[in-house]
C-alpha cells in the first residue's frame, strides 16, 4: 500500500523526535481465511434431498388400441373418502341409490377418527386382500390433507388404494351436507 508521510518541519531546531506510526491492519488474509471456510463448508455440507412421495402408478399400455379391462369393486370391500374443505373429510360404501346426506358421514383426521373408520371398513370387508380405499379430494381440499389420507394408507397397511374424482352425484350430496350448494345454472327465460 502507498503511504504518504507528513514531515513536519516547525522550523525550532532541536531534538528530533521520532514520529508514531497509526496501528496498520492488514485484513487480506482474514479475507483469504473467509473464503476457504465458506469453500470447505460448501463442499463438506451435504444438501437437502427434496421428499418424494412414491405413487405406484399402472404402465402405460405399448399397444395403443388395448383397452384395460373395466373393474368393478365390491362396495363392501372398499371406502370411499371425501376430503373437503375446512379440514373435513367424509366417508361412505355406497352407491349412487344409496347415498344421502344421512349416510354421507364424517370423521376427523386424527387415530380415533379416520383410522379407526379405514381399519373397522377393512374388517367388514367380504375379501380383505383387495379391500380399496378410493381418495377423492375435492375441489376445496387442502393438499396437506390429501398427504395425511395417503400417510394413513401407510399407517393401516392398505396397500390397495385408488385417487380419483369426485362423482358429480357425490358431488350434489356433498354440497348440501356442508351446505354450500353449487351456483345455479341461469333459468331460461319463459316468454
């Protein structure tokens, strides 16, 4: 570093004093000891691998015109679960003839609620080894929730578990039971 030095001539002779240098820092090799910490740390550190949740998908047909044979699940061995809105999910092992707000019923997400409902369905089960659960998450499902339902699969041992839609006859039932109708279609006019 370039230093300019003041002398300082009074014109008085005399002793000549000797000056005091300021105290001089220099910081270069703080800053070389930095950046070789912040290397060894970024080399050392392992990063956080993202989670990823395994969904077994079905392959892909390799010949295009073949069609899956259509599946039919015996109502008594499977459930269907409602998730919706405001952290309420609901469940039901009927059909479209048998379905109402009445039979329409809810539980919570907790051990007593959800798990216990999965695991007595499972016991009533006619085959207990192809016992389906069906996820159907609405529109106004929150995804944690949809991660607590496939987390229950995991907890009560269903391997057996299919994620689908919401069947618009599900839907209309579901709409009352949480009363919130679906807007309504514009009436035509009559004249």
């Amino acid at each position: 570093m370039a230093e300019v030095q003041v002398k300082d001539s009074s014109g008085k002779g005399g002793k000549v004093r000797s000056q005091k240098q300021p105290p001089h820092v220099d910081l270069t090799p703080m800053v070389d000891l930095a950046f070789l910490l912040i290397t060894f740390f970024m080399l050392v550190t392992t990063f956080n691998k993202p989670n990823v949740m395994d969904l077994g998908l079905p392959a892909k047909p390799k010949d295009k015109t073949q069609t899956p044979p259509p599946t039919e699940i015996d109502l008594s061995n499977s459930i269907s679960l409602i998730i919706g809105k405001d952290n309420r999910i609901f469940y039901h092992q009927l059909d479209q003839a048998g379905l109402n707000e009445q039979t329409l019923q809810e539980t919570s997400f907790d051990r007593e609620g959800i798990t216990q409902v999965i695991e007595q369905a499972k016991a009533r089960a006619k085959d207990q080894t192809k016992f389906t659960v069906i996820i159907k998450p609405t529109d106004d499902a929150v995804y944690k929730n949809f991660v607590d339902i496939l987390d229950e699969m995991a907890i009560t041992k269903n391997e057996i578990y299919g994620i689908t839609d919401v069947k618009s006859w599900e839907q209309a039932i579901y709409d009352k039971k949480v009363g919130g109708s679906a807007p309504a279609a514009p009436a035509a006019d009559t004249n």
